[in-house]
C-alpha cells in the first residue's frame, strides 16, 4: 500500500486532466472539508484508493487536526501496513497477535526502537482506527480485546509521567550564550563560530523562557504581536495565542522586557540583512504568499490579498501554515511579517530549530571545560525551556506565599489553608493558567520539583551521617531508642 497527502496547492501546477480541472478540485476538497495533511491510501498494483483506509483519513479530517498531526497519524497506519505485510496480513485482517507483533517490533526489536510516549501516541492512532471501523460497520470487532482496566493488546507495558527536564541558571546562559550565541565559556568570541545567526537564535531561547510557550507559540510569533512595529511604545508585550496553542485553547502570553530586547537586538543587526537577500526571491514567489497591506495594531488584525481575494484574520486565529506565508511591504521588498526568519526570508520551521539546537548541543560539548557546567546525558530541547520556567515561576510564588515563616511546618500549614482559601492566587494554578495546561492535574507533576530535597534530608538526618565514630551499632541504637520514644 502506498502513502500520499492531500496538497491542494500542487494542483495547479501537477494536475492536467480535461475530465476536471485543478480549480474545481480545490474546490471540492474545500467543500468537502478535506485539510492539507490528509492521509490518501493506494493500492500498490492499481493506484487506486482503498476505501476503508482513505474514510478514515476522511475522519481525521474532520477532527481539524494540523497539517503535521494529520500526517504524522497517516504514517502510523502506514508503518503497521508496512510490517503485516510481512507478516502476510494487512490492516483490515490484522489478529492480536499481529498487532502483539507489531508492538514488539516498534518498542524493542526494529534498529531504534521508539519509547513510551511515542508508542502510546501511535496505539491511541490505532485503537481509533479500529473503533472506526467497528463503527462503520466493516469490521464486526476489534482485533484487539480488552483486558483488565480497559487495557488492550495496542496500551503501553508502562505508564510514564512527564519528562520534565529544566536547566538551572548556569546551564541556561551556557546553552545559550556557548552553543546558541557563538562565545567561549569565557564570554569571548569564537574565532571559529560558524552560526549564521546567532542573536535570532538567543532571541528565541531567551523568549521560550521568558513566556513559557510551547516552540509552536514562540516560533511563529509576529513582529506585531511583539510591539516590534512602527508606532508601538515598546517594552514588555502581550497577545493572545490561539490557532497556534496546543487544542486552539486561547491564553494570554506575557514576554518580558528583557526578552522582546533580544528580539529588538535581533531585528536591528541581523534581520535586515536576511530580508534584504530574500526579497527579489519572495516577490517571485508573491502570487502563493499572504501579502499584507494593513495592520490593525489595536485590533490585533491583519489584512491583505491571499489567492487573489481580499482577505482579514486576526492575528491570534491565524495558525501556522499561513504565519509562514505573511509577508508586507518593507524598505527592501516583501518581507515575512514573523519577528523570527531564514535564509529564504520565511518562518524557520520545526526542522531548521531542531538544526539550530542540534548544532549548539555539539558546540557545547566540544568546548565543554572545568568551568562548564554540567551537561545532561540527553541533548536539551526546546521545551525544557517551558520547564524551567514553570519550575522557576511556581517555586519564587511559592517563595512570596510563604513569606519569612522560619518555620517549614508552619509554612506547609499554610500552604494548606492558602490553597482552600485563595485559590484565585494560588501558585499552582496560577502557573497552570500561564502555561495553557487543560488540567491543574497536568501541572501537579511539577511539585516533585520544588521540593527542597536536600535540606529536609539534612533535617530527618542530621547528625547520623559524617561522624567518625558513630558505627552502624549506633545508628540501629539511636533508632530503637527514638522507636521506644515514640511509643
């Protein structure tokens, strides 16, 4: 079985056909409510659709995925097919042991087997597929059977949290000064540096930490919603977010002053002479661009000629796919309307930041010294970024919650009575607001990093551990005689 996606913008130059012609296509795909990114199954031999497999692409479709989430969840159908193949089934005949089979191969046996959260993502796609397919009455039951707990042969052997992952002060200014911005551990500059840009790249780490978004929601900001435009005052900027969060759920983001100075630095060093180079290439390519011509400022509106039509968004409801092709007028030609841009003059997309990460990963450890900090096993990502901050927000609330207390119990009471009887001002809540969570629940996994290990170690032992003389008899004595104690 072969694999396609559905790409309405390649059909004026690709379709050539006197039954119906490419506007009449894109026509009917809009209709229909066909998204870019919708998976199309064909049979290897004839080319032709498999129906039960494209009514589920169908289906995904009108869940108003992404265009990356539309595909990604098309592959997973794709791969199981690739190995039942092999095993001489298909999707619509799989037994559970195929399926039992297929875990198998994807979580230990293929050359990079995936982990937990990859697999449970991929079984939830697949369990989905075949509830459609019972649903619709092609199938008379799942492959799979549901066990104890509603758990079925597809569910992970092991349910993990969140990998939380946060970078403390020192590891933050190293990756990002070092392996983002071109210096040595000694704040000099690297001869050798070969970044083309290294102030977009801080600018960009020092917004993911200062806002706390997802990379999404900090990667395809626009130069408005920043207060980088003619006539703004400046300083710290606010917006709403919305087709670009996680579930479209709208939040307010706050990014601090020193973070939108990044950006400015940026603009006013290295953005222009990106622009400058792509301009003559954007306004050859201007026909399948959003051209800009109006900016509500106030009303947070954008208005320009997309497709040949007129066309007016506000900003927070303009998703990804179409921040990338915004562009206006400027002292050099068209240029993209998003603060962040590339060689080509557009948005970087998910690939090129994890090209820009990747590279500063590499850089680090090779100039790695007695004056580094220490470096994780696993390459940092963009998200740890919204993990510090998390982390760092909900421990400095907590901090002004407890006040001077010296006392830690009398702080933990509190806590308690704080969390009854304000929680409008409650930290953790506070926090889940901030970073756009469904559920406080999802922010709860944060506490086990707040709390101060080591000193209440030092409390609970103090005295026990580092005495010369003290031998393994007095500790099994001090126990007794405090288990004696508290009897």
């Amino acid at each position: 079985m072969d694999l396609a996606f559905v790409q309405s913008g390649l059909l004026e130059k690709h379709l050539d056909s006197e039954v119906i012609s490419a506007v009449e296509v894109a026509a009917l795909l809009k209709r229909r409510g066909v998204l870019d990114g919708t998976p199309v199954y064909l049979d290897e031999e004839t080319q032709m659709p498999v129906p039960p497999l494209c009514e589920f692409g169908g289906y995904l479709s009108t869940a108003l995925l992404d265009t990356t989430t539309l595909k990604d969840y098309g592959r997973v159908l794709g791969r199981l097919d690739d190995h039942l193949c092999g095993l001489g089934s298909d999707v619509l005949s799989a037994t559970e042991s195929d399926l039992v089979s297929y875990r198998g191969h994807r979580t230990q046996r293929q050359k990079k087997p995936v982990g937990g959260s990859v697999w449970s993502r991929e079984s939830f796609v697949l369990d989905d597929f075949y509830g459609f397919l019972v649903d619709r009455k092609i199938l008379t039951h799942r492959p799979a059977r549901l066990a104890a707990r509603g758990r079925n042969a597809l569910a992970p052997r092991v349910r993990s949290g969140m990998d939380i992952r946060h970078l403390t002060f020192e590891q933050y200014r190293y990756f990002r000064d070092v392996g983002l911005g071109g210096q040595l551990p000694n704040a000099q500059i690297s001869p050798t540096f070969r970044g083309w840009s290294p102030l977009r790249d801080r600018a960009g780490a020092d917004i993911a930490l200062g806002s706390g978004t997802r990379w999404r929601e900090w990667a395809t900001v626009l130069l408005p919603e920043m207060g980088l435009w003619p006539g703004m005052p400046g300083g710290a900027a606010a917006f709403t977010v919305q087709a670009c969060a996680k579930y479209a759920k709208a939040r307010p983001i706050y990014v601090p002053e020193d973070a939108v100075g990044s950006a400015d630095l940026f603009c006013m060093l290295e953005r222009p002479d990106i622009v400058r180079k792509a301009a003559r290439g954007l306004e050859r390519k201007a026909r399948d661009l959003f051209v800009v011509g109006d900016v509500d400022v106030a009303g947070g509106r954008v208005r320009g000629i997309l497709d040949g039509v007129v066309r007016e968004f506000e900003m927070s409801a303009m998703d990804a796919k179409l921040r990338r092709i915004t562009v206006f007028e400027g002292e050099f030609g068209l240029q993209a309307l998003t603060l962040f841009v590339c060689r080509g003059g557009l948005m970087p997309g998910a690939d090129a930041w994890k090209g820009y990460r990747h590279r500063a990963w590499t850089r680090m450890n090779a100039l790695a010294d007695e004056t580094t900090p220490l470096l994780p096993a696993r390459r940092w990502r963009w998200h740890d970024l919204r993990h510090t901050y998390a982390l760092r927000l909900l421990t400095y609330l907590e901090n002004m919650m407890d006040g001077e207390a010296p006392d830690l119990q009398a702080r933990r009471r509190r806590h308690r009575s704080y969390l009854t009887g304000h929680i409008r001002h409650n930290p953790l809540l506070i926090v889940s607001r901030r970073l756009g969570h469904s559920s406080p629940e999802t922010t709860y996994e944060y506490l086990q990093y707040t709390d101060d290990l080591i000193n209440e170690f030092e409390a609970a032992f103090s005295g026990w551990i580092g005495d010369d003389e003290a031998s393994y008899a007095d500790i099994a004595s001090h126990a007794i005689s405090a288990a004696k104690g508290g009897r």
